[in-house]
C-alpha cells in the first residue's frame, strides 16, 4: 500500500482524488457560508431529537442499574459493577461529578454527547476527504438515525463511544500521515484508553488499526519504527480495562446471566437495517425505498474501499472498523458465547454512515441527493413516529408503581423476579404519592425476590394478597424501545412464569403497561375474569 507520509502530500492527494474529479461528481458546490447554516441547521436537528421530553419516559431496567451506579453510596455501586461482570466503571462513575437527580439529568450527558458526535462526524469528513457537503449530508444522516438518536436519549455509554471512536479515529490517522508530536500521541493513548474502559467493544479500533498496518507494513518499511510505538501505547491504553477485567473475573461469585440468543444469518441484515433506518419490529412498505438505497449504498462503498484501497486508506480502514467487529461478535457468538446486540455496534456507526455516503457519492449530484434524502426521510418518519405512538418508552415503572401503591392493602406483599427488576420498581414505588406521604399500608407491605426465595409458597401463605411484577421477558437484540407482548402464564419464559402457570386460579386482576404486566393474586383462590 503506497502510503504518503507528510501532510502535504496527502492534502494533494486528497484534492487529486477528491476535489474537483467529474467522474465522481465531486466539484465542491458548497461555500464557506453555506456550510456553517447547514451545519447550525443539522446541529439544532439533533439537539431537538435528542432533548425532546427527555425526562419523561421511565428509565427502563438497564438505565435504573446506571442511576444506581451513579447515585448510590461507592461501596454499593462498585458491587453492582462487580456483580454485573461485564461492565467498565469509567461512564457510571463520570456521572457521579455530574448532576444526576432526576431522569433527564441521568440522560443529558448522553443527548449532549449525542450532539458532540454529529458535530466531530461533520468535521472528520470534511477533513479527511475535503468536500463540505459530502460533511454537511454526513452529519444530517447521523442527525436524524433512530438507532443513535435512541441511544443518545439512553443514561448509557453508547453515544460516548461513538464520539472516542471518531476522536480515536481521527488522532490514529494524524499519526499515520506523519503528525507524530508529543500532543498527537498524548490524545491518541489517552482517548484509546478511555474508550477501553468506557466500553469492550471499542476493541474494535485497535482491530481496524492493526489491519491497516498489517496490509501496509511490509510494503512500507517507513511504518515500521512507529508501528512499535503505536504497540507500546496501546498497551498502556489497555492497562486499566485489562486490570480491571481480571480483578473482576477473579471475584466474581455467581454466574452471570445470558439472555443473548446465539445469532443467526438474518440478523445481520436486521442489524444493519436496524443502525441505518431504525428496526421497530414491524415490515411496512414505506421503509422499502430506505432500505434498497442503504443496501446499494453500502456494496457500492464497500466495493470502493475494496478496490481503492491503495490510495485511500480511510475507506479501507472504515471497512475494516464495519466488517471486523460484525464478523468477529457473530462467529463468537455462533460459535462460543453470545454477544450479539446492536447495541454494542455502536463504535462502527460513523464507518457504517460514509461507507453509504461513499457509496452513493460516486454517482451524479442529482441521484445522489435524491438517494440520501430519502434515507433522511425514512429516519425522520421512524424517530417521529416513536415520539407520537409512545413505542420510545420501553418500560413504564412510575406508572405500575403508582397503580400498586393506590391499591396495596394491609397484609399485602409484592413479588418480584430478581434484583434488577426490584431496584426499578422500588426506586419508582418510593416516589409516589402514598408512599412519600407515609401511609402505613404502603410503607409496611413486604417486597421481595422470587430469585432469594426457596419457597414461594411461604409467602403466598404469609400474604392476605399478593403483587405480581412482572417485567417482560422478551428480549430482541435489534429493538430499541417496546418489546412485544408477553402471555405472563408461559412457563417457558421464565421462572416467574412457570410458577404463575400453575396459580391461574388465584389471578384477580392483570394490567398491563409498557414493558411489564402486574398481577393481583388471592392465595386462597379467588378468580375473576382476567386478560393476560
């Protein structure tokens, strides 16, 4: 691979290849002017997206695990880390010097951060291919993605990976162009390291950087010094991950729970459809048009980055932080232990995003634009209709919560499945109304967890009636928002529903909110007409 070491150079090359080449359709078209209110206009896009009613969707299960981390006493929230096992500190704690009361305040370093993505995503490509509005369409399709816009209004790490993988990406390349100062190198191992620790996945960096270097290193012998000072600092990068991964290994007491299901061929599509134009789980003809113009998209840029490789080696490392991690997690995840959520895909979004651009760019302005634009559209359509029919909102504890609290009794208890569920609905149940008022029916009503208990019976026969929490078992590693409905008597969904299989008869009342379903039983075997 021809590699052009000094910066100048590599402006002209970057200009000879992507300036003013009409085989491309590539003339620049967009000012200086033009570009700052497109920029401003794709930035307040993606504030509002992002902030819109932040606070008042419930935090679901995961995010109430991040407030506990966040808000609770360090011994606490270090041992709800521990006992995860899976998880780096470095986001949970961050939130710790921030203000955190309240739900939206939890989520706002996510949206904020969200917004720093589009703005760096605008500024990587502008500077590694020199064309404002190649930028400018980059930055609006981010703007408007479902899939980052979800997980921007999530109290989770994931639009902070996007952003370190930019700032990874972005510090990798002035090292690779010959900008190897003290301050390059300083920003490039510090940012690798926070991203390590931020989250697992960010490994995938490292991964995309070693295959370039592994296709240019015996061709350049240049490389070489400065490869082994690339090694050494990612070795000081990976230092508090690693030694933290073993001091949890070597601790943790319990088996962790998997609910991933191992992956099958089809759900590569989905988690493609999924990054691009937002997955709810439902097929509607509307999101055909997307779809066939994202899918030629990506062959188009992944052809390119294949064919091009030896003069543009952003595309190629891009292909390579898109197919890397994707093939990697599916076999291991076929073949070993299942880590197959989009989820964690996030660290190859801005790869995924110019490859499409890449691939359509090629072409005329006028079906290039028309082909984006609809892309924008589709996305567009599917984040504002989440907002208008509510499906943003995974889980709905306050509103459970506050169903129990007006209606426990004396001698009532409650019964949910295992700690994660118990810490969503106690966090919720000691905000309402009754309970802050300090009714002695709410106050003195048992909570407990099927998981601790080695006979639920017991309580069945302590309890003049109990409370049923049920929280769906469904998981879909695709969707974002609202899972699909659940039938609470299936045994084999969970444990909590094999034992409720067996007590139909003492169901009272079922209802059903947003992501769980709650249950009144009669220990003594009352019945009234219930609909799961």
């Amino acid at each position: 691979m021809r590699v052009h070491m000094d910066a100048g150079s590599a402006v002209a090359d970057a200009r000879r290849i992507y300036g003013a080449d009409t085989r491309f359709g590539r003339r620049e078209r967009v000012g200086p002017s033009y570009f700052f209110v497109g920029a401003l206009l794709v930035m307040v896009v993606g504030l509002l997206l992002r902030l819109w009613n932040l606070g008042t969707a419930s935090l679901w299960t995961d995010e109430v695990l991040t407030a506990l981390r966040a808000q609770a006493p360090f011994r606490e929230s270090l041992r709800s880390l521990m006992s995860a096992g899976n998880q780096t500190p470095l986001y949970f704690w961050s939130l710790r010097l921030l203000p955190n009361s309240t739900e939206a305040l939890l989520r706002l370093p996510s949206a904020l951060l969200g917004l720093l993505g589009i703005a760096l995503l605008m500024a990587v490509v502008l500077r590694f291919y020199r064309d404002r509005e190649m930028a400018l369409w980059a930055g609006a399709l981010l703007a408007v993605n479902p899939f980052h816009v979800w997980l921007s209004r999530t109290a989770r790490p994931y639009s902070m990976v996007f952003v370190l993988s930019l700032i990874v990406t972005f510090s990798f390349f002035q090292l690779w162009r010959g900008h190897r100062s003290r301050r390059v190198w300083l920003v490039f191992t510090l940012t690798s390291l926070i991203a390590y620790a931020t989250h697992f996945t960010t490994a995938a960096l490292l991964g995309a950087q070693g295959m370039l270097f592994a296709f240019a290193y015996l061709a350049e012998r240049r490389l070489r010094p400065w490869f082994r000072q690339w090694v050494a600092a990612q070795i000081v990068a990976a230092v508090p991950a690693l030694t933290w991964t073993y001091v949890v290994l070597s601790r943790l007491d319990k088996e962790v729970t998997q609910w991933i299901a191992r992956p099958e061929l089809r759900d590569i599509p989905l988690t493609l459809w999924n990054m691009t134009l937002g997955y709810n789980g439902e097929f509607e003809w509307a999101l055909v048009p997307g779809l066939m113009i994202v899918t030629l998209g990506l062959v188009f840029g992944v052809s390119y980055a294949l064919s091009e490789q030896r003069r543009n080696e952003h595309n190629f490392y891009w292909l390579w932080l898109f197919v890397g991690p994707l093939t990697f997690t599916f076999l291991l995840s076929t073949l070993i232990v299942s880590i197959y959520v989009d989820r964690y895909f996030m660290v190859f979004l801005p790869a995924l995003l110019v490859l499409i651009v890449q691939g359509w760019y090629r072409f005329s302005p006028q079906m290039w634009r028309v082909a984006l634009g609809m892309i924008i559209g589709t996305n567009l359509y599917m984040v504002l209709f989440s907002f208008y029919d509510g499906s943003f909102r995974r889980e709905d504890w306050p509103d459970a919560a506050a169903y129990v609290a007006e209606r426990v009794q004396p001698g009532d208890a409650i019964l949910l499945e295992r700690d994660n569920t118990y810490e969503a609905f106690t966090r919720y149940y000691a905000q309402t109304d009754p309970y802050l008022a300090g009714e002695d029916e709410v106050r003195s009503v048992r909570l407990v967890m099927l998981a601790e208990m080695a006979d639920p019976d017991v309580l069945a026969q302590q309890a003049d009636r109990l409370w049923v929490i049920y929280r769906n078992p469904n998981e879909d590693v695709h969707r974002l928002g609202v899972m699909p409905d659940f039938d609470p008597f299936d045994p084999s969904l969970t444990t909590l529903g094999e034992w409720l299989s067996t007590r139909r008869l003492q169901v009272q009342e079922i209802r059903a909110f947003n992501g769980l379903k709650v249950l009144l039983l009669d220990p003594a075997g009352g019945w009234t007409q219930a609909q799961p």
